[in-house]
C-alpha cells in the first residue's frame, strides 16, 4: 500500500509553481512569435509537466518531508532551551 501524501503534493505543487509559469510564459512567447503555435499551447506544455512532477514528488515523499520538518523544529526548539538553561546557570 502506497502512503500518499497530499498535503505535501498540493505543497509542492504551489513550490514549483513561479518556475512553471516562467518556464511556460517563454516556452508560449516562443511558439507565438516564431508561428509554431499558440501561446497557450506553448505555455500548457511547458507548465503542466513541472507542476505535475512536484505534485508527484510531493505525493510520493510526503512522509520523509514530514519528519524532516519535525526533526528540524524539534533540533531548533531544543537547542533553544538548552541555551536557555545555559543562561540561566550563569557560568
């Protein structure tokens, strides 16, 4: 049974976002200005692969983002009440 994730694919997919418009608005002013098709066209077939592969990647590693995003909030809140107690100890 696969675990998936779609918080982390919705996530990912708003991520990749600003890479794909870019990528999508060079890609249709590209195929408009030389005739090898619509910008629409040039902008789907751009855009749609990226945000899909970060949805996808997002879905599939969900659980790894997920503890790495705890781990990392745990280091930083334990480090800041190690430092804390430090102070307090005044050496």
């Amino acid at each position: 049974m696969e675990n998936k994730s779609e918080f982390w694919a919705d996530v990912s997919a708003v991520v990749v976002t600003p890479v794909a418009i870019a990528a999508g608005v060079a890609k249709g002013t590209y195929d408009a200005s030389t005739d090898h098709g619509a910008f629409i066209e040039g902008f789907n077939g751009a855009a749609t692969p990226i945000i899909r592969a970060g949805k996808n990647f997002g879905a599939e590693h969900g659980q790894t983002i997920t503890k790495g995003v705890v781990t990392g909030a745990a280091g930083a809140l334990g480090a800041r009440i190690l430092h804390m107690g430090l102070r307090a100890l005044k050496f």
